[in-house]
C-alpha cells in the first residue's frame, strides 16, 4: 500500500496545524491492530483507545471495570498495526484521581506502550493533574461534558452543559484545562452552541465533538457505533456509515470524508 509506505507518524504538532488551519480532525476508537492498519489506510488522523472497550470489547455496562492492564494490552495491539495516525489513549477510571504522582506514573505505562498522549476525565480539578503531566512530557487530552467515568455522580448518560450556568461553569473547565496544557479536549453530549462557544474560546487546543455538534474542531465516534455493530440503542449523536457503503472500510472512508466535509454531525446528531 503506498500510502503506508510513504506514512509519516502524525505527531502533536500536526495535530495543532491541522487545527490551525480549519481542517477537521478524524478521530476513531480502536482497540486492536488489525482496524488500527486499516484506520492509517483510510486517513483517519487520531485513534483513540477508549476505556469504551469496557463496553464494546468487554460487555460491561459501564467503563468502570476497565484497568490499567487492559489499557496497556489494547494500546499495544493498536500500535503494532498502525504507521501513521496519531495515538490516544484513555486513563482508565482509578488510575489517575488519587494523586499526580499516580496519573503521572500509570500515563508512563501507556506511553512505553505506544500512547503519544493520555486522556483525562474531569473540569477544571483536574487541571493541576494536566500541568504535571505536560510539564512531564505527556501530551494530555481533557474530557468535558459527559464524562463517563463519572456516569453514577451524573445519574446517567445524559447531556450537560444544559442552561446558562451549566454553559458557563463547562467553558470555564475549558478554559482552565487549556491554560494548563491540555493540547486536545474531547467535549461529550454537550449543546452544539456551548461546544461552539468554548471551540472559539480556545486558543490553541482542539476540541473533538462527540455528540456536541458541528462546530468543534473534529469528531469522534466509537468504532462500533459507526459501523452499527454496538447492542442497545443508538445514541442519537451516532451515525452508523454501513448502509451507505456496505462494508467497514467504505465506512470508516465515509466517515473520515463526512468528517472533513462538515457534512458529519448534520443537525439530528445534536442536542
Ligand atoms: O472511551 C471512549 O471511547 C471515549 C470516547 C467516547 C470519546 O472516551
């Protein structure tokens, strides 16, 4: 495949050129190595191994069985297959709450394994968490919005952000994640007016929309939702590509296209 043998890694300098230059951010989640090679050939710009696997992989209810062990097994077969897109990976949930000492040293795990940056759960208490790890040397991603580590403090999986005070108190979380590093924030069932908003605040982070509208800066979905193979209901901010393209790598081709288009998430995937 010439596109994999001219692959250059994406490193986090390109993830901040293509958000400074208006480009739309493709991100997927991926769990093991054989999607991983696949991803690369379609142009997906950022994987990321989500604690999602709890759900998707494993069958729980919630993310919150996932470890560090499975964090670190899952990052690896993702990065033996792939030569090209940038990597992510999730701290699970108790691997990084405790303390920054602890964060900073389950975030070593998974970059020895092939993570180029870690994602964070939380608002604003998490931003001295962030500081450390960047003045560290890891690239943080920050998680607003729902987070789903925290889905029994929420009460469910529901959208946040909703009314004035809730906007205003998400964007100051952004704010403070930002001034503390964070190059990249996933912003999660959110308004797409407050998702717009706090993508305008930021200065030189990126914000991926799931479920938060079309204005962020890239999207991302879970692989499984996008080709329709996750049990229960569909959320509504899913799309899944399948029925317009017949097989998973016309998908993830389709949703990368739809991605940089702006023509994915339409309207119906808001709130
Ligand atoms: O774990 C995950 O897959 C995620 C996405 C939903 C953003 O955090």
């Amino acid at each position: 495949m010439a596109y994999l043998e001219d692959a250059k890694p994406m490193k986090l300098g390109d993830i901040a050129r293509l958000r400074a230059s208006g480009e739309k951010i493709a991100m997927l989640t991926c769990y093991d190595a054989s999607f991983a090679t696949m991803f690369d050939s379609c142009g997906v710009d950022a994987i990321l191994v989500g604690d999602s696997l709890g759900n998707v992989v494993q069958g729980h209810a919630t993310t919150l069985p996932v470890t560090m062990e499975h964090m670190e097994y899952h990052t690896a077969c993702v990065f033996r297959g792939m030569r090209q897109s940038f990597l992510v990976t999730d701290l699970p949930f108790g691997a990084y709450q405790e303390s920054r000492e602890q964060a900073m040293r389950n975030a070593a795990r998974l970059l020895a394994v092939g993570a180029q940056m870690v994602k964070v759960e939380g608002g604003a208490y998490m931003a001295e968490t962030v500081r450390f790890l960047v003045e560290r040397g890891v690239p943080v991603c920050a998680h607003i919005g729902l987070t789903p580590q925290a889905v029994h403090q929420l009460g469910g999986y529901r959208v946040q952000g909703k009314g004035a005070d809730a906007a205003a108190a998400m964007k100051a979380d952004a704010l403070a994640l930002e001034q503390a590093g964070a190059a990249m924030m996933v912003i999660e069932m959110t308004p797409s007016d407050v998702a717009a908003d706090i993508t305008r605040a930021m200065k030189t982070c990126a914000t991926i929309g799931i479920g938060a509208g079309p204005s962020c800066n890239g999207q991302v979905l879970v692989l499984h939702d996008m080709i329709g193979v996750s049990p229960g209901k569909r959320p509504r901010f899913v799309r899944n590509f399948i029925p317009d393209t017949g097989t998973v790598e016309g998908a993830v081709r389709a949703y990368v296209k739809a991605v940089k288009d702006g023509s994915f998430p339409a309207g119906e995937h808001g709130y």
